[in-house]
C-alpha cells in the first residue's frame, strides 16, 4: 500500500486525507496544533456554489457540492442542502437578480427570482422591509465547530489513518525512497506522497516555493449572535455580496450604486449562517494590506445589524461571541494554488474565500494523481 503524508489539519488537508483513505492508500496526518484552529474552524461554513465564476470554477465548485453531499451522508458534520437567499432591498438590486436568475448557468446553479411574498413563503421569518431574493438551490452549509473532527471520526474507520497533532513541520527532502518530513526535535515521516496544505502559513519549510507565488492573505471579522428562536430553512446574504462574487461580475452591478460608507471602509458583505443550535454566525468584511490590525472594530457589526433589522423587520439577537480569522488566496487566474516541490510532492493552498465550499474537488485533483 502506498502512504500519503498530508500536513495540515485544515479542510484542505482533512479532505485530502478523506479522499486518500477512501481510493485505499495509508495516511500520515499532521498538523502543528493540538487542535486546527485556523481558517477552517473560523468560516461560515458555507459551501456556496452561487457566486463561483461561470466555466472551469463553477464545474469544481457543483463536483465539490456533489462530493460534499456524499461525505456528508457518512460523517457528522451538520451538512445540510439548506440553499440560500439573497436579498434585495430596493427595484435596483431586484433587478440585478433578476439578470442573475437569467444568466445562462442559472438553472446550473439552482437560482431563482422570487418577489417579498414568495420569499416569506418560504422564509416566514424575514419579514422585513425589502424587495425580494435571489434563491440558490444549491448552496449548502456544514458546522465548522463539528467539520474537522467529524472527518476524523470517519477516517478512524480506515486503518490506514493516523492523525498526529502537535507535528510542526519544519523540514523537508526527497530521495529514492520518497518524501520526508521532519520537526524541530528530528521527528520524521515519509511517503510516496506529500501534500503540504498549511493555509496561510506560506513561511517556514515551503517559503522557498512560494516566495513569487500569486497569493495574499486576506483577514475577516466575524461573529455569532445568541439563539433566533426560530429556525431559518436558508443561508443569507444581501445585495453587497453580489459585488464580491464573480459569477455576478458581467451584470449591470453600477445599478447598485456606492456602497455604504461602513461597508465600503471594511469592504463588507452580510453573509449568515444559523447554526444548528439556533445561534447566527454573522460577517465578513475584508482586510488586504498586511500588517494586519489586531482589533475587532465595532462599526461594521453595527452596519450588519442595521441590514439585518432591515431584513428581518425586528430586532434580532445580540452578538455573544467575535473572532477573525486569516485565509491564503490566490491572486491569478488560477482558482488556487497547486506548486510541485519534488515529485509526488505538492504544495495545495490559495482557495480564498472559496476553500471551505471547493475542498472536497481540490482534494479530489491530487488524489486522482495518486496510484496505489
Ligand atoms: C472568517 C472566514 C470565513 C470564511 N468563510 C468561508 C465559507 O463560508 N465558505 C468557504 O468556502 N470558505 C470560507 N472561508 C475560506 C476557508 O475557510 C479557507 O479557504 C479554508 O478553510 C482554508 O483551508 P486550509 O486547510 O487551506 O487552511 P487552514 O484552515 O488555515 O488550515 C491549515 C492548517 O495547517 C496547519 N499547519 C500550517 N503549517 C504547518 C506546519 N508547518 N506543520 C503542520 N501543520 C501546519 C495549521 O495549523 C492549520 O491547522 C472563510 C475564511 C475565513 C477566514
């Protein structure tokens, strides 16, 4: 049986691990942390096929869905075909909807326009003062807090799995005998196949690599608000986000006109995800220069509170938790970065704030590299 090394214990990592374990090869599992605690337990939990590009990212995100329908079956991560809306709050933003719902990938995607009415027909709770919604039947949510360990669980099924935690890569060669990783204290493992995906920690033992690659971080904050009392059928988002996703990017966006100050300043959308316990993770907005600030700025929570009540036509439930988090993206063409470092050796990061939604087809094309 041929061993694959993986590194990292994010989502790009655990699925590479999934989909090795499934094909038949050994896993070695490692990750620096006593428990992952990056991007991937920091995110919304959306696997959000709405606003991928039409084309080549589009195909990668509807086999991700599909991939993640089928891993969700088998392993307790709260996955959930819960779709999602997207909300217009005036006749401008209805009316770009509308051009989305008729874009010629629309049925592809599972978009549809529906008006103030039929969007409270199925959503009863928002009953705000807004226009109508774009629904995304293929959107799709998991639990971050429940992902990487409910892969885990799974992947004890399959004797080949270790996972080790607390294994801090910090080296790295190839010989004859394959690829070999160490840490500082000399530890070392070795197999046929590597595939280093440490989000964005694109220094220590692979900064060589990436030294000209096309990536940046990007930071978000983030939050969770106490329980609704009511449970939502679908994901949200609103109008801003159709300027951030490029399936929306031909569409007569100057139609939405400038944003908010609050949103334009921290380059926000609403995005919202009810959890399976009833509380709502809420956010983003978008940090690009680095150094990064080390604080949760206040203005644009209450910028989402405002579109929220807008939304929901009440108060809603007050924030009882903040956070931010840091993914790696890639600034080419390329939907994420995938560098070779030695052969059967691959570096896999750069999914951006589509990592989480195209893991599972990410994973799928180093796999598929792979012999047993
Ligand atoms: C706030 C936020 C919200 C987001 N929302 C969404 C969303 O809803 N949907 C979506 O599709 N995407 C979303 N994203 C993006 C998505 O979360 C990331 O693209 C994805 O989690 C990246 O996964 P990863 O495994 O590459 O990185 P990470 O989750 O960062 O995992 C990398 C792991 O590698 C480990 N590691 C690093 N270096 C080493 C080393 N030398 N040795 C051993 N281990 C190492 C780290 O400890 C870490 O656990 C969001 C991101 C953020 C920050």
């Amino acid at each position: 049986m041929k061993r694959a090394l993986i590194v990292g214990g994010g989502i790009i990592g655990t699925m590479h691990a999934v989909l090795a374990a499934e094909k038949g090869l050994e896993v070695i599992h490692l990750e620096r942390d006593m428990k992952p605690q990056s991007a991937s337990v920091r995110n919304f939990g959306l696997i959000w096929v709405s606003g991928r590009l039409a084309g080549t990212e589009l195909d990668l995100a509807l086999r991700a869905r599909e991939l993640w329908g089928k891993i969700g079956g088998k392993a307790e991560i709260g996955f959930r075909a819960n779709g999602s809306l997207t909300v217009a709050q005036n006749d401008d933003e209805y009316t770009v909807m509308q051009e989305a719902a008729s874009m010629a990938d629309a049925d592809l995607r599972g978009f549809k326009v529906l008006d103030r009415n039929q969007t409270i027909a199925l959503e009863p709770e928002l009953a705000g003062n807004y226009r109508g919604s774009l629904q995304c039947t293929t959107d799709a949510a998991v639990e971050p807090s429940l992902l990487l360990g409910g892969l885990r669980e799974y992947l004890k099924s399959f004797p080949g799995y270790t996972w080790i935690p607390e294994f801090e890569a910090v080296d790295f060669y190839h010989d004859d005998n394959g690829n070999h990783v160490t840490d500082i204290s000399g530890r070392k493992y070795s197999g046929d196949y590597l595939a280093v995906c440490a989000g964005a920690a694109h220094k220590g033992f692979i900064e060589e690599h990436l030294e000209k690659a096309p990536l940046r971080k990007v930071r978000l904050q983030m939050a969770a608000t106490a329980p609704l009392g009511a449970t939502l059928g679908h994901s949200l988002a609103d109008a801003d986000s159709l300027r951030y996703y490029p399936a929306f990017k031909d569409l007569s966006l100057d139609r939405l006109g400038a944003q908010g100050s609050i949103a334009t300043e921290y380059k926000m959308q609403l995005l919202l995800v009810q959890r399976l316990d009833g509380t709502m993770t809420i956010g983003d907005t978008h940090e690009y220069a680095e150094p990064f600030t080390h604080e949760l700025h206040e203005a644009p929570y209450d910028h989402l509170y405002s579109v929220m009540k807008n939304i929901f036509g009440r108060d809603v439930p007050r924030i009882e938790r903040r956070w931010d988090g840091v993914y790696s993206q890639s600034t080419s063409t390329d939907i994420y970065l995938r560098k070779t470092i030695a052969p059967g050796a691959e570096i896999v990061t750069g999914g951006g704030g589509r990592g989480n939604t195209l893991s599972p087809a990410i994973a799928e094309e180093t796999v598929n590299q792979w012999s047993l």
